[in-house]
C-alpha cells in the first residue's frame, strides 16, 4: 500500500509543496521551541527523523507519512480480525486503504496516519488485554489516546463518546469503573503534556511560566470559522 499510495507522489509530483508539519519541525530544529501546540507529537516525530531527510525532500517526507500511515493498517487489520474474521480484515483494510481521503492523508502530511496508528493501537489493547488485565489496559489506551490528541487534535471529539460507552458498558461495577476512567483521564493527561516539555526547559522563564508551557492551550485547540466542516 505504501507504494501504491506513493504513485502520484513519484510520477505526478504531489503534494507539490511541503507539508505545514514539515514546516513546524524545521523551525523546532532552528529554535528548540515548538510555535504550534496543537500537534506537538508531529513535529517531534518528523525533528527526529530530520538528520535523515533534508528538508526540503518533498518525495522523501511524503514517504514518511505514507510509512507511517501503512504501520496503522498493522493494528486496524489485527483488530478488525479479531472482530470479524480475516477476510473481513483484508476486505477493510483495502476500502480503508483505496478511500480517496485517506489516500490524500498518507502522502500529505504525518498527523493523521500517526494518529491513526496510535487509536487503532490502543483498540488493539483493548481486544488484547481487557478481560485479563482491565486496570492495565485502560492506562495503556490512555497512553495510545493521549498520542493520537498529540497527532490530530480533531480525535478530540472521541473522548466524550469513549467515556459514556465505557461507563454504560460497565454500569453494574460503578464504583471501580469510575476509578478506571479517572486512571484513564490521568494518562492521558501526562501523554498530552509530555511533548510540551521542551517549551518548559527554556532558560528565562519564571516557574509560572514553565508549568503554562506544559498546559495544553484551549485556544490553541479551538477551530476557527474556516475549520468547521465541509473543510477540505
């Protein structure tokens, strides 16, 4: 699939410019401060790989995403096996795969594919480990959840649903369930502050000043009148 997806990158020249990911992690690498909160784990992911890629690679950082967005079919296949079966697997991994919209997203930037490999992870733990280790599994999908917020703000929308389902699903055990969901909300937290951390370190700045850095902005996360859908 990733070479598939790799087509119009190779032979029609798209995307014809970089993406704004690429952009953000250029100018972490020249200031050690992360400009745009909302998508933190993005730019860290792609600063990391930058002694590889040179900036300016359009090919090479489309590659990235498309990589990154082909590592996702991984748990999605595995999950909706266990689910449904394997033909079912593949048969969902295909339409997920050739959908037009997820097609663009592979090769256009790294913030959905990597968000998509983390909720699909975090599902996956859930069909793995539930019924064995249920305190466990909430804390690891609170991890996998807090990586996708970190990679794609947009999966916001999941938690309130995610939240309601789970305390209807296990209304019977009230009490513990409201002790895992407070676990799973501590989890998330700290995966969501982590990458947060280098704006903290600077030098200059009052203890004040270091813990706002680490807070997630609201204001960073509020879409504006050209965000709403239908967007692109």
């Amino acid at each position: 699939m990733m070479g598939i997806w790799m087509i119009p990158v190779l032979f029609a020249g798209f995307p014809f410019i970089l993406p704004f990911d690429v952009s953000d992690a250029k100018a972490f690498a020249m200031s050690g401060f992360l400009k745009d909160p909302v998508n933190p784990l993005v730019t860290l992911f792609l600063w990391s790989l930058h002694p590889l890629i040179a900036w300016s690679n359009v090919v090479g950082w489309s590659a990235v995403s498309a990589g990154t967005m082909a590592a996702a079919l991984l748990p999605f296949w595995w999950m909706v096996r266990r689910l449904f079966g394997v033909t079912v697997a593949w048969m969902a991994v295909v339409l997920l795969s050739f959908m037009p919209l997820y097609w663009t997203e592979a090769v256009l930037s790294a913030a959905y594919p990597l968000a998509f490999f983390f909720l699909f992870l975090g599902f996956a733990f859930i069909l793995s480990f539930f019924e064995r280790h249920r305190v466990l599994t909430v804390i690891l999908f609170g991890f996998c959840m807090g990586m996708v917020l970190n990679s794609a703000h947009a999966f916001l929308l999941f938690l309130p649903w995610i939240v309601v389902m789970y305390f209807l699903f296990l209304r019977r055990t009230w009490k513990r369930t409201f002790v895992e969901l407070g676990l799973f909300g501590i989890s998330l937290f700290i995966t969501v502050v982590l990458p947060l951390f280098p704006n903290a370190l600077r030098p200059g700045l009052t203890p004040t000043q270091r813990v706002l850095a680490i807070l997630p902005s609201a204001e960073a996360h509020a879409p504006g009148t050209g965000h709403l859908y239908p967007d692109e």
